[in-house]
DNA sequence: GATAACGTAACTTTATAAGTAACGTGATAT
DNA sequence: ATATCACGTTACTTATAAAGTTACGTTATC
C-alpha cells in the first residue's frame, strides 16, 4: 500500500488550529494537505473519537481542539489514530512448527519491539506545542543566517 | 503492499543452512517457506550477491553457506537483503513549504530515525548462530518441562 | 545427452491507505 | 421557511511493492 501520512498529517492540522480561532472547514484542511474533504473528515473523525479535537457542522462550522497543544503528546495523537501499523515488516506465518523458524520470527520481532518503543517514547516526550516552538525557532535561525550574510 | 517477510524468512533459512552439510535446492527451502524455487532464487540471490551465500547449479547443487553463523550478524543479513524499507509509515510531502507542516515531518521522521536506530542496533548484537543457540534453550525448556509436568 | 538446479524475465495477486464521488443530516443565515 | 454550508458516512477506485507464479535459458553433473 502507499505510506500511510496520516501522523505527519494530522500534526500539520492541528499546528494550524492551534494557530486560529475560527473552526476549519474540511475543505480548507483539504486543501493544506492536497487532498479532498472527504479523507479530512475520516481521518479527523479519528481524532474526534479521542477528544482531541470537535466538529460543528453548519454555516461557520469546522474542525477545533478541544484541548491547548501543550497538552497533547505526539504519542496521544498517535493513539487517537489508532495506533496505525508502523512496520512495513514482518514474519510470513505467525504460529511455525518449526524450532528455526520459531527463533528467527522471535528474533525479528524482537528487534521490532524494541523499535516499537522508541518510537513511543519518542512520540510521548514532545507535544504538539513543542513542534510549534521548534518552528519558530527555525524562523528565527533562518532570519539570523539572512542578516549575517548580508554582513 | 504486504508485509516484507524476507528478514525472517533467510534467517530461517539460514539457520537450516548452518545444520546440514549438503546445499540445500531452491525447492526444498521453497517448501520450508510455503512458497516456489523462483521466489527463493530470487530473494537468496540478494545473499549471494552480499557474499553470505553461495550457490552451484547442475546435480547436487543448490545453496550453501560462505561463512559461519557465528560471523553473520543480523544486521548483515538485513544489510545483504537492501535494508528493506522498514516503516509503513512517513510523510506524504517531501519538500513543504509550509513551515508547520516541515515541523510535524521532522517530528514524525525523527520518531523513525530512532526507531530504526534501535532497530538496527538490536540486528546488530546478535548472531544468527545465537539464534541456533536459542532455540535448543526452547528445547531445552520444553524437555524440562515436560519431566516436570510428569512428576 | 538427459537431467538437475540455478538465473532471470514477465506477469498476476494481495493488502491497505489514499483518493474520489455521492448523498444524508443538521446548523446557520436571510 | 428555505437556501446554503459543513459534517457524517458509505461505497468505490487507485496506487504501491512484495509475494506468488509461470516459463525458459544456462550450466553442471551423471
């Protein structure tokens, strides 16, 4: 299957509505991501579901947090996705009879789960808000470097 | 597309490879993996072509060993394989101009960055021969139980 | 020279998110 | 009231890459 984008995606969102006041419409979302409203409002029903974010339908209606970003961890979203598949690897047949091919499976999810972990760890140490901040910095380091080679 | 399930299915073979003397022919191995000779030539020649395997055609022939398993980590193998994608996860833009949307890209792609790194670090530490090792502890295990069960 | 076995190319199948179209439902504005 | 906006949901098609399959050439052994 293709990539599933629907973390980095939904970040993006939600950066933007932590940027706003007024709901954004699916259409609107749709566009920021290339896509049609449709996908927006299945992927954003996700978040939804989680609390992390509402719905109004209707003239001015839209999409907004229902939390500040401070206090959403990457891992949250993550979770509120439902934790999509994250590997595009793995053991062909789940229960072998065979001893070898048992250890060489154990091996590799081993190895996976390990991975797994960090992932998640790495997610639940960063909040929505920090990614926000982090673009600010790269503005301000971006002005910064412009200014010096002006020197 | 389906899960990748190359790393598991060579170390399986791997490890059979290591206990017999004689090459063992694509059709054989293809029966160990429930699958045909083609597909096994075509993923054991990625070995091949990494130096871990060798194989000989004509009577008698079939895939054997070029090294010990003692001396073949499971990096190597995952190296030898093409380091296979191992995410199903990433971005959907590579190149934004948004700056928010770079932000939520870099947070999600360095949440893999150190997933992989764990990945890798965990292949790395173990041998294929200490996966032999491991499974005649199962045995091991299961024999114990079994006396015990039967007191 | 018959047979075994690999080497390779070409094609089909599979799984799943993305992408799309359509229509119902409910909220707001006039 | 009713026209319009926007979400909610269903159903369908598309895209991707490995698995799976078929076929045939090449080479080594008996």
């Amino acid at each position: 299957m293709r990539n599933d984008s629907r973390l980095s995606r939904v970040l993006h969102v939600l950066m933007h509505l932590g940027e706003t006041e007024k709901p954004m419409t699916s259409e609107l979302i749709g566009q920021m991501l290339n896509t049609n409203p449709s996908l927006v409002r299945r992927t954003m029903g996700l978040l939804r579901k989680a609390g992390v974010v509402s719905s109004a339908k209707g003239h001015g209606g839209g999409w907004y947090l229902e939390k500040p970003l401070a206090e959403l961890s990457l891992a949250e979203v993550y979770a509120a996705l439902g934790e999509p598949k994250l590997f595009a690897i793995g053991a062909s047949d789940d229960t072998p009879t065979c001893l070898l091919e048992q250890s060489a499976n154990a091996a590799t999810q081993g190895a996976l789960d390990a991975a797994r972990e960090r992932f998640l760890d790495t997610l639940a140490n960063q909040s929505v808000a920090d990614l926000i901040e982090q673009s600010r910095d790269q503005i301000a380091a971006f002005r910064n470097k412009a200014s010096t080679d002006a020197e």
